[in-house]
C-alpha cells in the first residue's frame, strides 16, 4: 500500500477522492492545510502527495519532499503554476494533473457571472425578499448582438463559446496555440490588442505562465472599449488587481466578474466570516457596486468531482507502479 498526503483538504475532497480509490493500493490521509514550508514536515513517511490550486509546491519545498523520498507530487486541478516543474524534474518527482474535469461547468459559471452582472440577479434576488419590487437600478443589457473577446480557446474558452454564440454574440479569440476543434466554430482570431479594443466583454481562459501573468494591466485597459465588461474564471495572476481597481474608478470597466484573485490562497475555501480580512485590494474590490466575485467556485459541480477523483487516484495508481501515465507533466508552458 502506498500512503498519500491529501493537502487542502475538504470535506468534498474525502469523500470523492476515497469513493474512487476502490483498488485499496493508496493509504490517502487527509490534511486541511496547505502544503508549504511550515507543513512539508508531514509528509515524512509518505511516497506521494496530492496538492490543490492554493498550495505551495516551490523549489523549497520539492526539496523536502524529496529528502523525505516523495516520488510523486499529484495535482488534483489542471493548472500547476503553483508548482516549479524544473526543481521537480531534477530531482526525480513526477509531476500529474487532472487536465480537464469539467470545462462546462466552468464555462458555465463563467456565463452565470456575466448574466448576474448583466442582469443584477444579486440585487433583485435580495430587494424581493424585502419586498422591494421597484425596478430602478436594475436595468441592464442584452448579450445578443456584443462582441465578446475570448482570451485562451483551450476546452473551457471552447465550452464559453459555443454558449456565447448560443446567445447571439460575435466572438473574437486570442490564443498563440488554440484548441484545433474551436477554429471549426464561427469565431475570428485577432492580435490581442484588436481584442481589447473591440470586446464588449472579455473573457480570461489561459493557464498562468510568465506570458499571460498581468495580462489584464494598465496598458489593455487603456485600449479597451469605455464600459467593458471584464470576466475571469481562469487564474487570478492573469489580472493586475491595483489596475482594475483605477479602471473601475475611472468607470472604463463597467463591471467586473471574478471567480479567482491574485492573492486567493489567504482567502477562498475557507470560512472567514468572523475574522478581519487582512488584504485591502480585496477589500477595496467588494465595495464596488458593479464587481461580483464568487469563491473559485467555477469548478465545482458533482460531475467535476467525480472526474477528479477517478482521474487523480488513476494518475497515482499508475505512477507509484511504474506505469505510463497520459496526465504526467513533462514540461513547463
């Protein structure tokens, strides 16, 4: 039997990840913490560890892990940019992931925080349970008929798409590697400033890699159309939050959608109800009346889970036996 370390666990992680280890090979104990540099000490004893979004896996801590014989470091997302891929290939740790769960249950989130913003479903939801019928300040606009900008046409920007073109818009896309099946779709490819330009809506799909980090920054919102709506369900890196803030206030971004945040790991899925957040730029975010954020929950449908855990137990099964694997990372983007 192979023990496993389960970091950032949840609840819903034990219950999916355990209902498909049915082979009984993986020994998973679960730990609520993030694996970083205060917590690596656990892992003593273990022959792999299974990491999510928030969890620090730099070059620090890869040498831990391999001091204590780690020899497998299993994402249960599809993004690793919390992970530094070449410490780990030079020490000998391979690397999974779980490449695609679901890409319709983050398209669709992504769609439901754009109908929010566009329809001010948050604030009428609360004004009839006051009994507030009015109508004022809720009016809001169509999608049929705007240009959307896609910013990466992998299998979520693909799944976002075809649901936009569903409702009537024009899609422009930008990706230096798109998915081959979305050239198949009614879209046009254009340089990114051409996007930023003429989107009515943008719509952030990429990995986080030193291409696309800050991508949204001061510089792309100065091109893009006064009133731009903004949405990101991809990684917060990919927006500069201190530019989206001035943008905000200069009023050149009209709304705003966020289901990730640059400095997330010392917030989302946790309960700080009671506490005092720390961060300013959150902060300073929830003020806004015209910025709906979610909790990176894009994810999260049962169907999403199913298949991380099936895929995630797979990928360790395979590897922790010295067999091929499809979802083993072989190098950076």
């Amino acid at each position: 039997m192979f023990k496993v370390a389960v970091f950032s666990s949840k609840k819903y992680d034990e219950v999916f990840l355990s209902q498909s280890n049915q082979s009984g090979q993986l020994q998973l104990d679960f730990f609520a913490s993030h694996l970083d540099q205060q917590t690596v000490e656990l892992v003593q004893g273990y022959q792999a560890v299974c990491v999510f979004v928030n969890d620090v896996v730099d070059h620090h801590v890869l040498r831990q892990l391999h001091k204590f014989g780690v020899k497998v470091v299993a994402l249960r997302c599809a993004g690793f940019n919390n992970l530094d891929l070449k410490t780990a290939h030079s020490l000998g740790i391979q690397v999974c992931r779980v490449p695609e769960y679901s890409p319709q249950a983050v398209a669709e989130h992504t769609i439901g925080l754009l109908l929010t913003l566009s329809r001010k479903y948050h604030k009428a939801y609360l004004r009839v349970r006051e009994n507030n019928f009015s109508l004022d300040g809720l009016m809001g606009f169509n999608l049929y008929g705007k240009t959307a900008g896609i910013i990466g046409v992998g299998k979520i920007g693909s799944a976002t798409i075809k649901i936009l073109l569903g409702f009537g818009c024009k899609v422009l896309c930008y990706d230096p590697s798109p998915n081959p099946e979305a050239k198949q779709l009614d879209i046009k490819f254009v340089p990114l400033n051409e996007l930023f330009a003429n989107a009515d809506i943008i719509s952030l799909h990429c990995p986080l890699n030193h291409g696309t980090k800050h991508i949204i920054n001061r510089s792309a919102i100065e091109l893009m159309k006064p009133g731009v709506t903004i949405i990101n369900t991809s990684r917060g890196g990919v927006i500069d939050s201190k530019a989206i803030i001035e943008g905000l206030k200069s009023q050149k971004i009209g709304f705003l959608g966020l289901d990730v945040y640059e400095l997330e790991s010392e917030l989302f899925f946790e309960d700080l109800s009671d506490a005092i957040i720390q961060d300013d730029v959150f902060t300073r975010l929830l003020t806004f009346p015209n910025v709906f954020i979610t909790g990176h929950q894009g994810f999260f449908t049962e169907e999403a889970l199913i298949t991380i855990g099936q895929t995630t137990i797979e990928n360790l099964e395979q590897l922790l036996n010295g067999k091929p694997c499809e979802n083993v990372i072989e190098s950076a983007r």
